[in-house]
C-alpha cells in the first residue's frame, strides 16, 4: 500500500457509513429475470465482433514466433515471404516501428499490458513463442503462407524451463497483487506440530489456457499520423487507450479503442503482443490491418493460468476446531509481469483459527507471461485449501459441512475488519437441503451403482468484493421518457448491457424498454478493466451518480407553482417516469412535465462514481457452497459429474437469469480445471504441446450435469444495490468438490489436478 493509500484506508476505516443504497430492495425492473439484450444479435449473427469489421483497404497480418525459449535473433530471411503473392511488408525488430514498453496492468493502474517487455524493438527472445516477425498481405492465407516462408536464425541461450529445478531458487516477492504476502499470527508452525489431529499435504495445479470461443484480435487503422482506431477483443478498453497511446507516443484521446461485442474474455483479454504488433503493422503499411491469432498463438503468444505447488496444513482439536491453519507454496512467473497468483488469498478469510500463516513463493521461468484467469488465486488456492479441509473432515469423523460452520470466524480472520455482509453458513445449510446432503453420510467406497462408483462432494467458494476507481457514466434523458446511458464498458457475454438497463430504468422511474445502454467504445465515459469481477459494482455507482446529478439538474428546472418547488434532491424519489415528493408520492412532476417549462428536449449529465472505501473498512467477500456427485468407473477410472448444486452468497442478484448463467459457466469452468484442462509445457523447449483444442480438453454438453443454482440473496449494506461480482466466484471451489467427491467415492485422495483416470487406476 502506498502512503496514500495507507492514510485513504485509515480514515474510510473511522468514518461512519455512507446511508445504504435506498433502491437496495427495489424490484419494479431489478431482480427480474430478463432475457439478455445481445440475445437476439448474437445468435442471428448481427452483432458484429472484433474479427468482423472490415475498414476500406483491409491488410492481414501474421506472426512468425520464435521457436527457442531464450537468447537472440541471429538472423531473419525474409527474401521467399517478401517474393510471395500479395505480401505488403515484412516486419521485424530491424524494421519494426519504434515503440516504448507498453505500460503493464500490475504496476500501473492505467496500464492493460500483461508484461512490460517492449514489443519486437530488439533481436532478444524471453519465450518459446515469442513474435518474432509480422507479415502483412492482401489476404490471411497470403499473410499465413508467407510467415511459412520466414526463416529465423537463433542464437540460443540456456533457458529455465523446469519448475522443479528453479523451485530453490524461489524468490518470496513482498507483495502479492496489492497485499503483504505473508501473514502470521502466532506460531503456526509450533501449533501445528502440538495438535491433536494433523492434516498436512501438498497439492499441485497445473497451467491452464483461457479458451475463450473468440481468439483474440485486433484490427488496427490510422486515421492519420496522430489517430488511430482499434478494433480489439478486450476486456479492458479504457487500460488498452492508454497503453497504446503511451507505446505509440500518443495521447490518450488520439487513440480510440472499441468492442461492442466481445466472445468470451477470462482475465488475459489485454494489451499483448499482437494488439501492438497490429497498430504497428498498419503504420508500416498505410493500411488498415487485421491481426488475429490462431487457436494455437492463444497458448504460445498470450498467457494463461500459472502452475502451483501448494501446502495447506492444519492443526486442529478432536472437534475440528483450528489451533493452526498454513497454506503456503510456489508458483512460476515471469520477471516481467509481477504476477503470483494469490492462491493465499482464500485462507485469509475463510476460517478462524488461533495461529495463521499464509506465504508464497515464485520463481522465474523463460515463459510467456503468466496472467489472470478467472479467479486468479481463489480458483486454484481453494482447491488446495477445501481439499485439506475435506481431510480434516475425515480425520475428525466429522461432517465437511458441520466443520466448516464451527469453523465459521466472527470477524476476518487476517485483518480483524468486520465482513460486510457474509451469509455462507445460511448458504451451506441451503444448499445441504437442497442437494440432499443426508444427515448420516455413507462412509467413503461404500455407493456402487452398476460398474460405477458414487460419491459426493462438498467445498466452500469465495472471490473478494472489488469496486474499482475511476468509473464515471452519462445519462441522456429526453423529455419522451427515454434515457440513454454510457459507459465505456465490457459486454463479453455476462449481460451488462442488460443489467446495468435495469439499473438506470429503476434508479429512473423509468420503463424498462425505454433505457438504453451504450458501452464497447473508449469515446464514452470511462469505465474501469471488466475484471475482478468488479465491474458491475463498479458502473451502478457511476450510473447512480449521474442519476444524483440528474435530479439536481431537473430540480433546478422546476418552477414556482409546481409540487416539487422547493424540494431538495434528498426529499423526492424518481418512479413513473418523474420525481415525486418522498413524503407524499402523490405530488410531483414527470420530466417530460418539467422539462416543458423551460421548453428543452433533453437533459444530459455525466458523473463519476464515489471512491470505493467500502472496501477500506469491511472485509468483503463472496461465498458459495459446491455440491457435487461423481461417478468413477471402477474398470476404466473414468471420472463423470453427475450432480450439481452451487448454493451462493453473493449479495443482491439484479436478474436471476444472466446471475445463473455467470454460475454455471463458472461451474463449467471449474468442472474443466478439475478434471481435464491442462496446459502441458515442454520443459526441454519451453513449447505447449497440446495447443489446440483437440488435445486441450475443455468440457463439453456430454462432461456437464444439469447445474442446479441456488442463492441467498441477501444484499450487501454497503453496496450498490446491494450487489457483489458474481464472474468468478462461480468457478472457485469447483475442484475440490469434485477432488472430494472423488474420494468419497473409491476413497482415493487425489492432490494433483486434473484428476484423470491414471491418476485413480493404481488405486482401483
Ligand atoms: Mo478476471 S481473471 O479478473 O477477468
């Protein structure tokens, strides 16, 4: 924490609450289960995504990758690519535009690249896959057979590619994203040894891949010399100006970027590689050009999930309370991105214990840049922790679910703030019942059904409550009683457009119908990264403060002789299509009422969002219990899910139809981490050897069970609306459901993801 921050966090922390959100129990257009506007284009085929806009004068680009892990360029022949049909240039760092190192999202808040190298400026090459060349021609296939025909001489360097032989060289960085890595308190390591019951294990995670349906694309165009337009599949458009303007020596407003439809985006849609290779190629050529990578440049030129060997182990008493709780471990990255993974994060808050110790370690390896992933950190760190949680279960003979809820703590474990709203207790109990969790569990290895054995599963689920600084939203209100709403947000499929329609129209008094809401491009008021499952908090407190400025706009067009002369903005409420006195709802205006005395169309205003020091004084989390039934093949030691319930706490739902769809695609997401997503990295080259999704298994409609969802609903006081992010809680959990279950099915504890069958064999 900066100095700054540190005195912000200090005094948010004395200074009494903020007046609840008083739309928190709204539910006229909030809380509805409306269908998603981008439904209906998506699947016609009308909405436009980033791989579809076509300028005038269209070049396409490809890459040429460096097949070495570590050293130099030697040499580039590009004589047979430059002869082929159709090519327009040939780019390499000897001829490449000059660019500076973008500025990277880890170290500035501005910042969307995942890594501060420079991009293809000298002959160094950090990783197998790295760029290496650009060709640009009159078609793709043209562009793709002339990479074919670059030939690249390396001058190699001995690379570090294994994680096992860098392991003790790790490095123990300070911080882990902005928090002190290490937390103690007490003697972790004595009260474990001194407990009656131990549990202490290492669990391993592999690397994962964002498989997004959208690969990603940037189709860049300059208008001139000093503007430039990017059609870029990103999550974070505002982060992505900047740093294109900063790398291509611009400012900010000469760069536009857009993306009205985005096709799926997990954490790693940023500034990489290809977005900048784009805005140079089309300076290079004069031309407009497309640059979008192939399945397999989504394993090699951008970067996924890191690998982690973790240790969670706990001390406890025979009733299962904690006298000691550790979850430490590794993970690789790279010394240029700044990114751990903060599988710490969950044992920080989940459970009370007498003595803590969280800690992690990393060490640097010749790779493409490790990056978010949906739940970075909580997806893989509770995998280890509800795992060992499981086993205490087992040690003590205690039910998993009667555990956690002695263990539930009164105050955040690691930081001693009271949580803002935690209701996962209440979760757990309604998800048992629901599921049919029984009341005395069948010891594990006993439910055979056929040739399969069965069992079931249960782990906690959690994500941080996140609201970033920084988003700012304009209203439109025409006296007709239609609103426009902007922000420069991110709709990768999760319903923003229509959540955030709901919003306005209830926090207006409007109809549903009537909002409309505009997002995908930087020319609209900025809005933060769609990231950390933040942004849905994030644009409600903007859209709310524009709503605050509206009302004092409209108020002081009121004239004398209306029911609402003299009233303040804190004695009226908006609701059918008006502002209405709070002490008699029966007298006020409409806008189209107020708005035809001072003889104006349209009102507009724009605003920015409160800061987020809701977060400075309360911990903030979401919670969810996953329930899971296996099946495992007692021949083969297939593992198929058969069952699913998540039971979610997660604040206020706005629309219970998009809320279960971010559920269950989480859910997927994790079924995928769990049991066959898996990146496999040749450690003798630094290469993936299964880029693609053929040997890249990621679940499919036969590998998913019916997914049941089911919520609290119990809004946040401190909260807009009452909410929190729901993007990635979802997938969090997951693994040790199914880890769980598959051990209460054969009695196999497996610590090592995916759980694939040559794991079980042995033991069957
Ligand atoms: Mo997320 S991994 O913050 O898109």
């Amino acid at each position: 924490m900066s100095l700054v921050e540190k005195v912000i966090t200090a005094v948010a922390a004395k200074l009494p609450d903020p007046p609840a959100d008083p739309l928190i129990g709204a539910e006229r257009v909030v809380g509805r289960a409306l269908p998603r506007r981008d439904g209906a284009q998506k699947v016609s085929g009308a909405a436009r995504f980033t791989a579809e806009f076509h300028p005038p004068g269209l070049a396409y680009a490809s890459l040429v990758c460096s097949t070495i892990a570590r050293g130099s360029v030697a040499a580039v022949d590009a004589a047979e690519a430059q002869r082929a049909p159709g090519v327009l240039a040939v780019i390499t760092h000897a001829n490449a535009p000059r660019m500076a190192a973008p500025p990277m999202m880890m170290s500035d808040p501005d910042g969307a690249a995942m890594s501060n190298l420079p991009v293809l400026q000298d002959a160094t090459v950090r990783w197998n896959g790295q760029p290496v060349a650009v060709v640009v021609a009159g078609t793709q296939l043209q562009a793709d057979h002339a990479a074919s025909l670059v030939r690249v001489t390396y001058q190699e360097e001995p690379a570090t590619l294994s994680f096992e032989k860098a392991k003790p060289f790790a490095r123990t960085p300070p911080k882990v994203m902005r928090e002190p890595n290490e937390v103690a308190i007490g003697d972790a390591e004595a009260a474990l040894r001194a407990a009656a019951v131990q549990v202490d294990a290492v669990y391993t995670t592999p690397r994962y891949t964002h498989n997004a349906l959208e690969l990603h694309v940037t189709t860049a165009q300059w208008l001139s010399d000093d503007e430039l337009v990017v059609h870029d599949a990103s999550q974070s458009l505002m982060p992505t100006r900047h740093t294109l303007a900063k790398a291509l020596g611009l400012r900010d407003r000469q760069v536009r970027v857009l993306a009205p439809f985005v096709g799926g985006a997990f954490g790693n849609k940023g500034v990489w590689n290809h977005t900048l290779l784009a805005c140079a190629a089309a300076k290079a050529t004069g031309r407009p050009v497309r640059l979008a990578l192939t399945r397999e440049q989504v394993f090699r030129v951008v970067g996924g999930r890191t690998l982690s060997e973790q240790r969670v182990a706990l001390g406890a008493r025979a009733d299962g309370r904690l006298d000691a709780l550790i979850h430490t471990g590794t993970t690789a990255v790279v010394d240029h991105n700044l990114f751990p993974e903060q599988f710490s994060f969950p044992a920080r808050h989940l459970y009370a214990a007498d003595a803590l110790l969280v800690r992690q370690h990393v060490v640097d390896l010749d790779m493409v840049a490790n990056t978010a992933m949906r739940a970075p950190g909580e997806s893989i760190g509770t995998f280890a922790l509800e795992s060992a949680i499981d086993e205490l279960a087992v040690a003590c003979a205690l039910d998993p679910v009667e555990l956690r809820r002695r263990l539930e703590p009164a105050r955040d474990p690691s930081s001693g703030k009271d949580f803002s709203s935690r209701h996962v207790v209440e979760a757990f109990r309604r998800g048992a019942e629901r599921f049919g969790w029984p009341a005395q569990r069948p010891a594990p290895r006993t439910q055979r059904d056929g040739d399969w054995w069965v069992g079931q599963g249960v782990a906690m689920a959690t994500y941080p409550y996140y609201r970033m600084p920084g988003a700012s939203a304009r209203i439109r209100l025409h006296a007709d009683g239609r609103a426009v709403v902007q922000a420069s947000a991110h709709e990768m499929g999760m319903g923003t457009a229509t959540v955030q329609a709901q919003h306005a129209a209830e926090r207006l008094g409007l109809a549903y119908e009537d909002v409309t809401f505009e997002y995908g491009d930087t020319d609209l008021p900025p809005s933060p990264i769609a990231g950390g499952s933040a942004q849905t908090a994030s644009i409600l407190a903007a859209v709310t403060a524009a709503s605050e400025r509206l009302v004092e706009q409209m108020l002081a067009y009121v004239r004398s002789g209306s029911p609402l002369w003299g009233a303040r903005p804190d004695d009226v409420r908006a609701h059918d299509g008006g502002l209405w006195r709070l002490d008699d709802p029966t007298k006020g205006e409409t806008y189209a009422a107020i708005l035809a005395r001072v003889d104006r169309d349209v009102v507009e205003v724009k605003a920015d969002a409160a800061p987020p020091l809701e977060v400075a004084k309360y911990s903030m989390h979401s919670y969810g219990a996953q329930f899971c039934e296996v099946r495992v093949h007692a021949a083969t030691g297939e593992v198929r899910v058969a069952r699913w319930l998540g039971s979610f706490d997660t604040g206020r739902i706005l629309n219970p139809r998009t809320a279960r769809s971010q559920f269950r695609g989480g859910i997927i997401m994790g079924i995928g981490m769990a049991l066959m997503e898996e990146s496999q990295f040749d450690e003798r080259s630094g290469r993936f050897m299964n880029a693609s999704l053929a040997d890249y298994h990621v679940p499919v409609h036969a590998d998913v069970p019916a997914i049941d969802v089911i919520w609290t609903d119990r809004p946040d006081p401190h909260t807009p609306l009452g909410v929190h992010g729901i993007g990635e809680i979802g997938i969090t959990g997951c693994a040790a459901a199914i880890a769980n279950a598959v051990h209460h099915a054969v009695g196999v504890r497996v610590r090592s993801l995916p759980i694939t069958l040559d794991k079980l064999l042995p033991a069957l």
